[in-house]
C-alpha cells in the first residue's frame, strides 16, 4: 500500500495548528511572537467587550439571560488560552506523537496485507473524527456571521433596514452611543468575526488531536492481540523462535504504553478543564435557548454551541473507552494464546509477568477520572443536575 503521510492525512487539524502558528513543529523565533501576540491580541479585543458587558451592565442589572451568554464566551475565551498554552508547554511531546504515528503509518509498509488493512481502518476512522469535529466547529463559528447577515438582508426585504450585530454586547458610553452608525458597526462586526474566527480554528486544530492519536494506538493493539493469538500454535514447536516473536511482543507492548503516557502527559489537565467546563456551560446553554424560545426568538447559534460541546467531550471518551477495550482484547488474548499446550519456561514467566502489567488498563486519564462513557455519563448526569437548579431557582 501507498505509505500514508500524517500531514497529509490529517491536513484540516494541522493546517488549522499552522494558520493559528500553534503547530509545536513551529520555530518559536521573534517572527512567531509578534504574529502569535497580533492573533491572540486581536481575539482578546473581543473578550475584553465580553467581559465589560458582563460585569458592568449585565451582572448590575440582573440579567441572568445576557450573564449566562457573555459568561460563555469568556469561557470559550478561557479555554483557548488554555489550549495554546497545553501546547506551547508540550510542544516536543506533541512532536513525539506525530512522529510515532507517521512511525506506524511507515512500518505498515511491510506488514501482511490484512495487517496493513487494519492500520488503514483505524487512520482513515481517524481522519473521519478530524473532519466531522471540524465541520461542527465550522458550522458553530459561521451562524454568529450568517445570523446578522441574513437578518440584516431580511430588514432590507421588509423595507425595515436595520444593521444585525453578530453578538449583543454592552460598550462604554463613547462606543455605545455610536455603536450602530456604519463605521463603528463594521468595526465591531470585524472583532466578533475574528473572535469566532480564531476560537473556531483552534477548536479545530488542537481538540482532534487527542481522539487521532488514540485510534491510532488502538490499531497497534488490536495488531498486537493478534499476534498473541498465533504465538504458541507453531507444529513443530520451536522455543527460540517463540521466545524472539515474544521479545518483540513485549518491546511492542512497552513502546505503546510509552505512547499512551505521552497522550495522557499532553492532554490530561486539558480533559479535566473541558469535562469540568461543559458541566456548567452545556446546561446554562440549554437554558438560554429554551428561554429565548419561550421569548418567541431560537438561537440557533447556542443550540449548536451546545451540540459541539456534547461532541468534545463525547468524542475523547467514546475512543478512550475503545482503547481501554482494546487493552483489554490483547490481555484477553495473552492468556488464550495456547501457552498451555507447550511446557516453556521462560516463555510462560514473561506471559505470567506480561498479564501482572496488563491487569492495569490502558486508558486516557484525567487529574480525578479516567476519560471513558462512564465520565462522559457522569457529565451529564451534572450537566442536568445544574440545568434543574437553575431552572428552578429563575423560574
């Protein structure tokens, strides 16, 4: 088969990293700081509106509704300061990572044919995740835009011309009281663009990153319980030979719990941040979008920031929970492997010493849980607990 190429496979994650300047292969000179310090600067410009309108107009005026929208872009804004700095922080173990996935993209060139089959499978799965995430974060990213152009069309239509703002905010009295004459509204609908803009592209590149890797991994151990399986069934049985498949088996095993620790390294604190985080935001979304409705209006731009933070946190658990199935497979076939049916010795005291490790899952891990359908259960079992207090308490 044609040798796959991770840049190439995954080209929407990694170009996404490199529009941004937030790929870890990057040269960190002079040049990358001021173009980092002008993209994320101009992406605080409208963090900073969000805040003002949050603290000095909503929070004083008891506007529970405009509290809960502008609280969620400054946790959008929160979390992709987080994001960058997760990378900045494991810029060589990322790099690693890339590298040990081309490894496995290149080693499958000489594989069994069925062998080569399962390394594709579980790449092009991969790429299948990076490309349905990044729609979703498209999507999300290009209603705010196409709300206030559609509407603002709309006015025009029903001979009502009025400019749509992307997002309704609260200035400081020298803005608010110009914010609609054309220049200013422009102005204000190029930072809320470039707000959505770089949140959207970051979501896109870094988030992906995770569920690509650990597919990955799990395609080395399914090609790894497999191995297992044809061990011992050797006629006539031949120890040497055994013991050489089996000291590769075992260097194989050390090289992906190598990797999977790397993965946990990387993205662990930033798991821990996300699953806490969409608790609170996916409820007090739920919120906003069924008062508006009863309000007569749907915004269907939170409906779909809801959508796309059920995604990220399904997304890593669902793959993190097949992981930990295929770590599970390949201890399974260890001990069904037929060592029974030849007396080897020191065969069977590295199988013995290979089930005592195994009896520890592969998994992905946060700082309290382990990331599976079980956190992902426990999410929302918050997510609604919060979304019933608060519905009884405003209500």
């Amino acid at each position: 088969m044609a040798i796959l190429k991770f840049d190439d496979l995954y080209a929407l994650p990694v170009t996404c990293l490199r529009l941004i300047r937030a790929h870890p292969s990057i040269p960190r000179d002079r040049s990358w700081v001021w173009q980092v310090a002008l993209m994320h600067g101009l992406f605080s410009v409208g963090f900073s509106s969000v805040v003002y309108s949050l603290i000095a107009v909503d929070i004083k005026a008891n506007d529970f509704i405009g509290t809960c929208s502008n609280g969620i872009f400054v946790v959008v804004w929160v979390v992709i300061t987080f994001c960058y700095g997760v990378i900045l922080i494991f810029s060589d173990e990322l790099n690693t990572l890339m590298r040990l996935n081309q490894g496995y993209f290149d080693a499958a060139d000489s594989l069994p044919e069925e062998d080569q089959a399962v390394i594709r499978e579980y790449a092009f799965r991969a790429r299948w995740v990076a490309r349905l995430w990044g729609f979703a974060c498209f999507l999300n990213g290009l209603l705010f835009p196409l709300k206030s152009v559609v509407l603002t069309l709309y006015s025009i239509f029903i001979d009502e011309f009025r400019l749509v703002p992307m997002y309704e905010v609260s200035f400081p009295p020298a803005i608010e009281n110009i914010k609609e004459t054309p220049v200013m509204f422009c102005v204000i609908w190029v930072m809320f663009a470039i707000y959505a803009a770089y949140a959207s592209i970051m979501y896109m590149g870094f988030c992906s990153l995770g569920p690509i890797f650990i597919i990955n991994t799990c395609a080395q151990l399914e090609l790894m319980a497999k191995e297992f399986k044809n061990m011992f069934n050797i006629t006539p049985y031949d120890d040497k030979l055994v013991g050489v498949k089996l000291s590769a088996v075992i260097k194989k095993s050390q090289d992906i719990k190598a990797n999977v620790q790397i993965i946990n390294d990387v993205f662990r604190l930033y798991y821990e941040v996300t699953l806490k985080a969409a608790a609170i935001m996916i409820p007090i979304t739920l919120y906003l979008v069924i008062d508006t409705i009863k309000q007569g209006e749907l915004r269907i731009e939170f409906l779909m920031f809801d959508i796309t933070a059920t995604m990220l946190c399904y997304i890593p658990c669902y793959y993190s929970d097949l992981l930990m199935e295929k770590g599970e497979a390949v201890r399974l076939a260890m001990y069904t492997s037929g060592w029974e049916n030849n007396f080897d010795k020191k065969a069977r005291a590295s199988l013995l010493i290979m089930l005592t490790v195994a009896a520890r899952p592969i998994s992905i891990s946060t700082i309290f849980r382990v990331v599976c359908l079980d956190a992902f259960a426990g999410l929302c079992h918050e997510a609604y607990a919060i979304f019933s207090l608060i519905n009884a308490m405003w209500n």
